[in-house]
C-alpha cells in the first residue's frame, strides 16, 4: 500500500515538505507503456517519456533531488545516449515541476501553460479553500518554463506529434494533458489520479466541473484502448477515466442538492452524503469530508469566473 496521504500533502506543500523527504531512498521504476512510452514512478507525479532516436522528451519531473536518478534510468533504458531535450509540466505543483531547474540547467527545455509559469514565478495559495490553504513560494528564475502555450503545443520528436492541450479549471488552471498518438499513450496530469478523492486546487482556479470535462473529453477524443498514465498511481484505462468521471458527477449532485435544499458543509459531513462512494475513494488524504469541503467551495465559488471551455 502506496502512502497516499503522504503523495496528496505532497502534492499540496511540495517546496516545504521535499526539504523534510529522505530522496536518497528514492528508487525510480521504469514501466514500457506502450512503442517507445515508458512511465517512471519515484516520489511525486508519474513521469512519461518519449524515448527514442531524436532524444527524450519527459512530461513531469517529479522533485529536484531525484534529477539525476531520473536522467540514469532514462538512459538505463538503453535506446538513446541523447539528453531530455524537453520536459512538459501537466501543472504548476511542486511533485510534478520540482525538477525544472535541474533538467533545465542540464540543457532541457521547460514547456508548460501560461499558468503555469504565472503560478511559478510569483508564487502564492494553494488549496480546497479555508479549511486546508498552503503557501507556494516562487520559484526560481531557472525554473520556469521557457516556452508557454494558451491553448495547445506540439512537440514533434521521435516519430511522435505530442501533443499537449489546456484544460482551463481542472485540477488547477494551468492543466495539460498530452497524447501520444503514435504510441496511442496520455498523460492525464492531476485530472485523473488513484489515490481515491482527487484533491483539486479550488484556490489556484481548478473546479469539479472542469476535471469532470477534462475526462469527458479525454474519453471522447481518444482511441477507446489507449493506455492511461495518470498523474498518480498504477496504468489505468479510458474505462477507468469513466468510471471516474461518473463518480465526481455523481458526488457533485449530491452536493448540490443539499446546497439547493439549503444544508449546511457541517450537516452534509453529519449526514455522511458520500457514503455510497466512500468505500472506494475516500483517501487518508482527502477524506470524505474533505471532498464534501472540495465540492461545496467548488461548485459555490463566486470569485471564480464563470467555468469556461475553450477546447
Ligand atoms: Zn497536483
């Protein structure tokens, strides 16, 4: 058993807890997915590369210790002596970039979302709202990301066209998800996770309703057997991504229900409105009262801008 709880405070508090975090003990595991589409698990977000005769492309690159361990099991795998000539952040989160600056002073180059790199440089909160907030500090100069994107980027490498593509207020609202199509291989980011409850950034402008379109999307778009990385836990399928979906549409009319009939947070954590999906996602991280908080902040957000889809 993965320790979720500890993966999702990651997630939340990356810059101050990767100081706390013993990396030394990090192994990381290479997994082929699919053609030339390896996964690597070490501590932090699921990292994809592209590995093959131009070089390598990750998408993710977990925490900055672990740099140079991730550069040897890349090239461990034995297809290319070439560098990571790119690295794509799904999101702004610290086990996901913290990586940035070690690759980026290697010679990589960092491509992520506007928001990414806004979020990055100054800095700021995180979190469900005002029961669980964490600070980000900025981060260094020489780890933001040189090349950003509105709406989609290419990166045409290895016989691959990656393809990376924003979605506005998922998880947070910088969120990419590439696709791989030769290898017919996504990253999902922080959208599609399997811890349980999924923690969504409300503060950093995520939303139920924009990780419920990523999904949605996803699973519209993309060939019915390509082969899912999510953000956190084990190689999943588009079933896996609906069946998901289903369960955050399910959860948030549950809670919006009880907003219309006028319950308050308190009674629906009382009532235990979640009970019949707790068995199966409530997480030592986010709880089922947690979610319940995620959800009513969410779906009640008056300073975020009406949800708006541009793909
Ligand atoms: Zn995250």
């Amino acid at each position: 058993m993965r320790g979720f709880a500890f993966l999702a405070l990651l997630c939340l508090a990356a810059g101050l807890m990767a100081q706390d975090q013993d990396f030394s003990k990090v192994q990381i595991k290479v997994t082929k997915v699919s053609g030339n589409i390896y996964m690597l698990e070490g501590s932090g977000g699921n990292i994809a590369a592209s590995v093959g005769e131009d070089g390598i492309v990750i998408v993710d690159d977990q925490y900055a210790p672990l740099a140079d361990k991730i550069a040897t099991a890349l090239k461990a795998i034995g297809v290319t002596d070439k560098p990571v000539r790119f690295v794509i952040n799904t999101h702004y989160h610290g086990d996901h970039t913290g990586g940035n600056l070690p690759f980026a002073t290697g010679g990589s180059t960092v491509i992520a979302q506007d928001n990414v790199r806004k979020r990055l440089e100054t800095g700021g909160k995180a979190g469900i709202g005002p029961v669980m907030t964490m600070e980000q500090k900025p981060a260094p100069k020489g780890a933001l990301p040189i090349i950003t994107f509105d709406h989609d980027v290419t990166v045409h490498l290895n016989g691959e066209d990656i393809r990376a593509l924003h979605f506005p207020a998922g998880h947070t609202d910088g969120d990419a998800i590439v696709f791989f199509p030769k290898a017919n291989v996504v990253h999902m980011g922080d959208d599609f996770v399997r811890y349980g409850y999924p923690f969504i950034d409300v503060i950093a402008g995520g939303s139920v309703q924009g990780m419920i379109d990523a999904c949605d999307k996803v699973a519209a778009l993309l060939p019915v057997d390509v082969k899912v990385i999510p953000g956190h836990g084990q190689i999943s399928t588009l079933a896996d991504v609906r069946e998901y979906s289903l369960m955050l549409k399910e959860t948030s009319a549950a809670v919006q229900a009880a907003i219309k009939s006028g319950k308050t947070v308190d009674q629906m954590k009382k009532e235990k409105l979640l009970a019949p999906w707790d068995a199966k996602y409530s997480g030592k991280f986010i709880t089922s009262d947690l979610f319940i908080e995620t959800l009513y902040n969410s779906l009640t957000n008056q300073k975020n801008a009406p949800f708006v889809k541009h793909n």
